[in-house]
C-alpha cells in the first residue's frame, strides 16, 4: 500500500507542477494560504476512514486525500481530517468547514447539479446490502416483511431502502440513527432486525464492530448500484483537476 500511495503521490506532484503555471481558482488559493487540506471523512468505516487510539487514519478515502495534499504541497501530511455523518457532509462541503468530501458518497444526478457540487470520478463502486443476526433466521431479503430495518438519514440508502419494499409489497419499520456507531450499537443491542447500508460498510462492520462475527450473516442480495467517489465544491476547475488527477494517478498506481 505505501508504496502505492508514494507513486500516486509523485503523479500527483507532477500534475500540480504543471497546474500552478496557470492562475489558480479562490478554492485552491484558500487552500495554499491556509498551508493544509481540510478533508471530509466518515466517522469510522474500516478500509475506508478510520482513526486509531493515536488518531492516525488509514483507508482509501484518506489516502485519496493524502494524494491531493501531495499534490498541493508536496507534503501528504498536510491534511486535517474531519469526521462527518451523514446527515451533516453536504452541509460541511457546502459551508466550506472542508475543502474536500471523501466519505464513501454516492455520485447522484441531483447530487451533482442541484447541491453546487462537482463529483470528479469514482473510486469504488458499491452496492447496497442487508446485515441480520443468524437467529433472525432469514436467508434473503425478501423475507423481511415487516422487520425493523436500521438506517442512517440523508443517504441513498433510506431511499433505497422504501423503493425496494415497496417494489416488494413488504413493510418495514425504520429505526433513523444519525451517526454510525450508534446505528450500529442499536443493531448489535437488538434494537433492530436489520442493518442495511453499502455492503461494503457491512462486511467492515461485521469484521470491526461485531461482538461475534460468526453470528451475523450478509444476505445475497444487493438492490442497488452505489459509485463512491469524491466530492468539491462548484466553482474552482483547478482544484476539481487535482482532486479528479490525484484520483486517476492511484488508480494507475494500484495497476502497477
């Protein structure tokens, strides 16, 4: 992975060599006087945005945000990380608390034009999946008429969630949580049947937080087509190039 990410890092150098020859944009002067990148991540989703005990993140998304620091700077320590939900990232991006969104977001139509936002590629693609307890006894989704269904507001994934049910002529009863650890302590205290997010959040959180792994099951289907990628404001090209480049430069770094 280092040595990935200090590939990426050199690409991403370069391009900002070459981007600096032209006038930069009002997001990427702030940015340059401030001396540090302020990123947007989750609060906590293993192999995406995690801290450890020493605060130190790891995982895709701040890795794609060490990039853009490298890119800036020359330095990809020169980033603060804030954690968001979210309910509160588009509020966050929107108010300039960040500079940048890395935090597992679904690239939307209404996303991209109505919010003021700019989305600059994808950097996984996901999809959205239920988690139960094996004494639930349930094997697929379609067995889960009438359940408690625990879910995080402002995502894709309520919506997902009422379209699928419907689709199903099911009922569900939402548990609404706002932040993700307490979405998933209410889960694992039984507060309700089903926890449903992007799949991958699921198996991450099967592995990190479970008390028992091996008593969680992840049905078989997935009802939707999430691309995860980064988000900047409307507005600044050239940030928006660096973050878009930054992003393709680690995907040729992970093919080499």
């Amino acid at each position: 992975m280092l040595n990935k990410f200090l590939a990426a890092g050199v690409a991403a150098v370069a391009l900002a060599g070459v981007a600096t020859t032209a006038q930069a944009g009002k997001e990427l002067d702030a940015i340059k006087a401030r001396g540090q990148l302020i990123c947007g991540v989750s609060t906590g989703v293993a192999g995406f945005a995690l801290a450890d005990s020493q605060g130190k993140w790891t995982g895709l998304d701040v890795d794609l945000c060490r990039a853009v620091a490298a890119a800036i700077f020359g330095d990809a320590d020169k980033v603060k990380f804030v954690p968001t939900t979210a309910q509160q990232r588009f509020t966050a991006l929107q108010s300039g608390e960040v500079d940048l969104l890395a935090r597992t977001t679904t690239y939307t139509l209404t996303r991209d034009t109505a919010l003021g936002f700019d989305f600059t590629g994808v950097n996984y693609y996901d999809g959205q999946g239920f988690m139960v307890n094996k004494k639930l006894g349930v094997k697929s989704a379609k067995e889960l008429n009438g359940a408690t269904v625990c879910v995080q507001p402002g995502t894709t994934t309520e919506l997902n969630l009422a379209d699928y049910f419907r689709a199903n002529k099911m009922t569900f009863k939402p548990v609404v949580i706002e932040k993700v650890e307490e979405v998933r302590a209410a889960f694992f205290a039984g507060r309700c049947d089903v926890f449903t997010t992007d799949a991958s959040g699921l198996y991450a959180t099967r592995a990190a937080n479970a008390p028992k792994p091996e008593d969680y099951i992840i049905l078989p289907e997935i009802i939707s087509k999430e691309p995860l990628g980064p988000v900047v404001r409307h507005g600044d090209n050239q940030f928006a190039d660096i973050v878009r480049w930054s992003l393709y430069a680690m995907v040729e770094a992970e093919e080499y």
